[in-house]
C-alpha cells in the first residue's frame, strides 16, 4: 500500500525521546539552524566582526553589557586586578581610571566571583569574595572633661547642690524664691570658688551651667536639690525628656536621651546644631563602612573616560548599634546586587538588603526614634533548611530569590517598606548557583545541575489558581545540555534563550518558544557551532541583536548576530551567511593577476568573499579564495572596484527524525513495516542546500539544490537564484535506521516549512 504523509512544521527542534515518541515536527540534530513558529528552520543567522578587543588572553573574566541609551553601549570585561570598557559600536577601548586603586578587582576567579548591575550613570560592582568591614573611624567622643548642668526650676523654700568630682558648690532660695538666671548665677560663683583654678565654671546661657577641667581629666557631675531632684538637671550625663533640653547650648555636644527604663533601643541622641537641637549618633559609635570592602561604582566622564572608584556610602547619622543597627552584610560577603523599587539592594548571607527609597548609598536608618517607610530594608529569607541567597530578579512586579534549592518571593503591596515587605517560600527546586537566571515576558529561565548535564526550568505564575511553577523545558532533552552553564541570554522581542557553558565554550544552546494564549506551539532546542578554538565568554541580547565576546588564540573579539528574520545583506536580496563578517576593499596585483584583502583578524578557516551591490549584475557571487597567510585572504581576477563581504563559512545540520505510520490517535504503529521511497522538502528564499540519505549500514547518497532552475525568473547569470518552491529526492530505503539530512555549508541562505513522503507500507497485524 502506498501512502503519503505530512510534516506540517519543522519548527520544535531537537528531541532526545525515542523516536517513535517525537512530534512529527521533532528532530535528531539541529546544528547552525533556527526554527521559529512564522519563517520555519533556516540557517542561522551569521556572526558580524566588530573589534578586536585585547590582543591578550585571559584564564577567567566576567563579561557584563551596559545599554545606557541608543547613543551609550558598552561591554565591560572584569578580570583579576582590571576592569576594561569598550564602546559596543566599534570595540573602541575607554580609558579607565582608578582613584582609589584596583584591589577590589583582585579575584582568583573572576568569571565566578563578579556581578554588576547598571543604574543610570552608575554601574555597581560588586566582589563576591570580600567580606565587608566597618572604618575604624568613630564619631567624636563628648570631651570627658566637660559637664553640664541645666537649671530646670528656682522654687521658693529649696536648696540646691551641685558636685564636681565630690566638691560641692550649693545655693538655697527663700520664700520670695528667684529666678532661674539667678540661681544659675549663684551656683556657678559658689561651684567656682571652691573647685579653684584646677577649673572653669562659666553660664553659657541664663539657666546653663558648664564646667571644665582645665587639664583634660574626667569630670563626674552629679545634682541634688530639694524639689524632688527636678530642679537641677545633669544634662552632660543625659536626660528622659527632649524637653529638659536648654534653649540654647553648646554646639557639637552630644546628649543622650533616655528611653523606657530597661529598653535601650529607646534611646536616642541629640545635638545642638545651627540653632536648634537635631538627632544625633552616640559619641564614639562606629558609623562608617570601609568603602575599600563595599561595591564599587563605573561612571562615565564627560570625556569619554570611565572612573572605578569607592561609593560615598551614608554614615549612621543618629543613634546607636542597637536603636540603628549596622546592615547585616557587615563582617559577611555580598552576593549579588539588584535594583527594585527604586531602591538599591545586596543580597548576603540568607538577607535581603534595600537601601532607602530613593537614597541608593544609605544603609542606615534616618532616625532612632521610629521606622520610617523610606528607610532601609534588611529581611532574612527564613526557612527550615540553610539558604543561602544567590541571585534576585525583579519578575511580575515581585522580586524572586534564589537559593541553590528553593525560590522565595519579596512582596510588599502598594508601599515598600521595612514595615509591609515579606519574603515568602513559593518553589522548592534546585538551582545553578553559578548563573542568574533570566526573564523573558511573563517567564523566567534557570538552569538545574544534574551530574554531567544541565537541565532548565521555566518559572511562571499560574493565573488560574494562582500559584507559581517550574516546568522542565528540557524534559524532552535530558542530556542535551551540558554542566558549567554559567550564562543565559534572553530576547523578550524573539523569544528565544541562549544557554552558555564552560563545559562546550565554543558552543551557544539555543531556545525558541512561542505562546498562543494558553498552549505552547514551540518549544525548539539547537545549538550555534563554532570552530573548537572559540571560547564564547558572554552573550547579551539588545532587541534581536546578540553581542558575543570571544576568546581566541590571538585575543578577544566583540562579535553581533542578529536574529531578526528576513534581513538582508548590503543591499543584496539575501542575507550573507558567514561568520566573523565584514567588508573590505580589495588591493589588484596586476602582475599576479589576484586580488587581495587584508583580514581585521588572524584565522586560518575556510574563507568566501560575496561581491557586493558595487558589482552590478555580478553583485551578490561568491568567490573561492586562497589565505596565503592568516591575516590576508586572495581571489584570481580583479576584485578591488568594490566592497566586498568577507567571512568564515559555517555549516548548518537539520536531520529528520525516523518516520512512523501512525493511526488515527496519533501514536506510532511499530508493526507496520515502511519503505520510504521519497521526500518533498517545501522551501523560500533559498540559494543553497543539499540533502544527504545515509541508509543504514550502506552508503550515503547526496542531492543537491542550487536554485538554478530552467524558467525561474530569479536566474540570472552570474549572479545566485534566491527561489522558493519544492524539492524532491528519493530515499528508497527503510524507515528504520536511515539519516536524512540537509546540509548548508555556504553563504547561501536555506530556509524551509515543511515537508511531506511517500512510503510502502505493510501492516504485518491490525489493532482492536
């Protein structure tokens, strides 16, 4: 019996299941190629050269994308001791300067122990490996030779003692009383007399007393009267009301004032200050952090130069080490670092730290008194295991956190403050504590160690019980993903993920999926293949562009592929697929007849020059060229009237997966016995392919496409055809064990939707 069947799409990627379990759509390789739900598989798009940025290598770096603004690109490399910048536009090198030196860049891992977050102007940096520390420095102590006494009340019919390091200088009042100058006036004459020399009494307003001790010793002062010990009050020593404070008084002192008896953290401090009394921080407390241990800021200067220097963190300005306690990052390392609500965070330890509102470098409460909704938010993540918090994202208005096993939620309602946030747990799953996650839309990505294979989840909240998930997107692909993934890229504008790994640094795990409304039509993995002597150290995503920063035996390159479907090249009507492209103008020898181009790179790969639309009718060949060093490549004839596209060829690999009868269900009948006796691959826009039929144990059969047919209106001479339409090759073989692959290998563009064969086939048994 002779069939025919349909593969609908070719747009859902690699699958791992046994083959009779794949979706039609599913594939065994898929190399060099994207698939999306609107264009179908084509060859992936090319790497474009954009500089040169060290002509050094290095063992380890931290790579991190700073989009400013349209005008304002910059990718920064982090290694051991340097931070170096360079403009993303042309891989021009920013001079960085370092005010306060480069020990905070000291890391023996800085691929490992590095992040950095982008506010504004300001980029923080922030080392993992240090543990932050507090200044030594101290607020001022209060002179330990001066006092204060305050006059409070001049009642009738009392008597009135002060005493100074045990000597003692007292008035009484009679019936007609006085005045509080008065008293005060007698005091100081009395107290003055008998302390002698060895001190100063002085009034320092009409009811202040001060005394000093001319030879710097301590002075004790202590007062007592007959009106209930209310009428002279030893202000030096503190007081229980902010309104036994005097008028006027001394500037720069420090006073105390009392809490609840038993509860310090009532306590706070006040100094008399322009005028008027303000809060104050208790003398001799530590208040300032050691900025050499805290993140550092990158700015940009108005000439073009950058500036890693110290943050001028906020101080304590009031209170105490337990009215406004130090942030608990102190004598601990910082994680990460964050910006949400605006508000500047760390996480540390099992915390979650946010500056004030609005204030990034302050840590400290504003006042002693109360908690106010603007001050500083310091949150344990609290659970029954140890949690130990990596990475926060700002995701769905909330911000997740992560641990390397449960997912928690930092939630505040309208107003976030010390007073409304929580932290609550919502997942319990597993997580790489080397790579942050990342968003795409409503969904977040992180990926799962699992021996020698990563998988990835994707986070979601479930709008109808509304809840929170993470499915595995690599169920399907168990093993496809290898260990050290230490960087996902994310473009919300093609919603497609790239998976980095240490493990594979010359290969880019690609992830396409699409949503239509509630069900999932894509779900496409692939890998981008480099030659094995590329090592990919980052990869960031502004709108379709992908910006690669790769290492190479000669130095490190800035690289850009654009996802965007349907581009073209140079004015060509196709794009040009070759890796580390660029244009050039050539140079004639006359004499050798050959033209040559002087690469902006060393490499010895296998080279294509595509003639650009300087060339006319010719605009859009290919050249086979000749590398007679690895900086130079040649062409026989004269090339050099124009601009021409050169660039490293690279191979894209799509291989169907075995094909089954199936029945009415859907699910494949493993007794039907199937020959395939043809393919029509259904294709657009398309200059090159060819497609290789290996039946098991025999040998491979190739059939080639190169667009050129008779009558096509795209055919013109010298120039390739870009057609779409069908393509048929036979197979004559067995559904079980033949490879099917296309193959590309030139700078042609492929690209196709669907595909459809015809089989014999004999049912050996009918189902019930």
């Amino acid at each position: 019996m002779l069939i025919n069947k349909s593969i609908a799409n070719m747009f859902n990627g690699v699958s791992q299941q046994a083959a009779p379990l794949r979706q039609s759509s599913q594939c065994e390789i898929q190399d060099n190629a994207v698939a999306a739900v609107a264009t179908g598989l084509r060859k992936r798009p090319p790497t474009s050269h954009l500089a040169k940025l060290q002509t050094t290598t290095v063992g380890s770096a931290f790579s991190h994308l700073i989009n400013r603004d349209t005008m304002e690109r910059y990718e920064v490399l982090v290694t051991n001791g340097n931070i170096s910048v360079y403009s993303l536009w042309n891989g021009e090198a920013r001079q960085v300067y370092y005010p306060d030196g480069a020990a905070y860049l000291t890391a023996a891992d800085p691929a490992s122990a590095f992040c950095l977050v982008t506010v504004a102007d300001y980029t923080f940096v922030v080392n993992k490996t240090v543990q932050v520390k507090m200044s030594p420095n101290k607020a001022p102590s209060n002179p330990p030779n001066v006092g204060y006494v305050v006059v409070a009340a001049s009642p009738a019919q009392h008597s009135f003692s002060i005493y100074v390091n045990g000597v003692s200088g007292a008035a009484s009042l009679g019936e007609s009383g006085g005045t509080l100058g008065a008293l005060a006036t007698t005091l100081t004459a009395n107290l003055s007399r008998n302390l002698g020399k060895l001190y100063s009494v002085l009034r320092i307003s009409e009811n202040v007393i001060k005394i000093v001790r001319n030879d710097g010793m301590p002075v004790t002062v202590v007062t007592e009267d007959t009106y209930g010990n209310q009428a002279l009050l030893p202000i030096s020593n503190g007081t229980a009301r902010f309104s036994n404070l005097p008028v006027k008084f001394d500037t720069g002192y420090t006073i105390q004032i009392f809490g609840e008896a038993g509860n310090t953290k009532d306590s706070y401090y006040v100094e008399y200050k322009d005028g008027g009394w303000v809060e104050a921080v208790k003398p001799g407390t530590s208040g300032t952090f050691d900025a050499g241990t805290l993140p550092h800021k990158l700015v940009r200067r108005a000439d073009g130069a950058f500036l890693l220097q110290r943050v001028d963190w906020d101080q304590r300005k009031t209170g105490d080490e337990e009215s406004n306690p130090a942030p608990s990052f102190v004598g601990r390392t910082i994680n990460d670092v964050f910006f949400f609500r605006n508000r500047l965070g760390f996480l540390s330890d099992e915390n979650i730290l946010m500056s004030r509102a609005g204030e990034y470098f302050s840590f400290f409460g504003a006042t002693a008194r109360s908690v106010l909704d603007s001050d500083p938010i310091d949150v344990p993540a609290a659970h029954t295991k140890v949690s130990i918090l990596n990475y926060a994202v700002p995701f769905n208005k909330v911000l997740l956190l992560f641990s390397d096993q449960t997912q928690f939620q930092l939630t505040a309602g309208d107003i976030l403050s010390p007073r409304t946030v929580r932290v609550d747990v919502v997942t319990e799953f597993e997580s790489n504590v080397r790579c942050r996650p990342a968003a795409i839309g409503q969904e977040l990505f992180f990926p799962v160690e699992r021996g020698h294979s990563t998988g990835l989840r994707e986070y979601f909240v479930d709008a109808n019980n509304s809840g929170n998930d993470a499915v595995e997107i690599t169920a399907h692909v168990p093993t496809y993903l290898p260990s050290g993934i230490f960087k996902l890229a994310a473009s919300s504008n093609e919603d497609t993920l790239i998976a980095v790994s240490s493990t594979t640094p010359n290969i880019l795990y690609l992830y396409k999926f699409y949503w239509s409304q509630n069900e999932k039509m894509q779900s496409s993995w692939s890998r981008i293949i480099f030659p094995t002597t590329d090592r990919v150290l980052e990869a960031s995503f502004i709108g379709t562009t992908c910006y690669l920063v790769v290492q190479r035996a000669d130095g490190i390159y800035l690289e850009s592929m654009d996802f965007q479907p349907y581009l073209t090249a140079f004015a060509l009507n196709f794009e040009v697929h070759l890796d580390r492209r660029f244009p050039a103008v050539g140079t004639y020898d006359a004499a050798a007849g050959t033209t040559t181009w002087t690469l902006p790179y060393q490499d010895t790969g296998r080279f294509t020059a595509v003639l650009g639309a300087g060339f006319g009718a010719n605009a859009g060949a290919g050249l086979d060229l000749t590398q007679p060093s690895p900086g130079t490549v040649q062409a026989v004839g004269n090339y050099a009237s124009g601009a021409v596209f050169i660039g490293r060829n690279y191979r894209m690999h799509y291989r169907f997966s075995e094909q089954y009868l199936t029945d009415r269900n859907n699910a494949p009948m493993l007794t039907a016995n199937l020959k395939l006796r043809r393919f029509i691959l259904n294709y657009s826009l398309s200059g090159y392919f060819r497609v290789e039929v290996t039946p098991q144990v025999r040998q491979t059969y190739s059939y080639k496409f190169t667009g050129s047919r008779l009558g096509e209106a795209a055919m013109q001479l010298g120039k390739p055809p870009i057609t779409s339409g069908s393509f048929k090759f036979p197979v004559q073989t067995s559904n079980i064990g033949v490879a099917i692959d296309i193959i590309n290998d030139t700078y042609l563009p492929s690209t196709f939707q669907s595909a459809e064969w015809e089989a014999e086939v004999a049912i050996l048994s009918k189902r019930s």
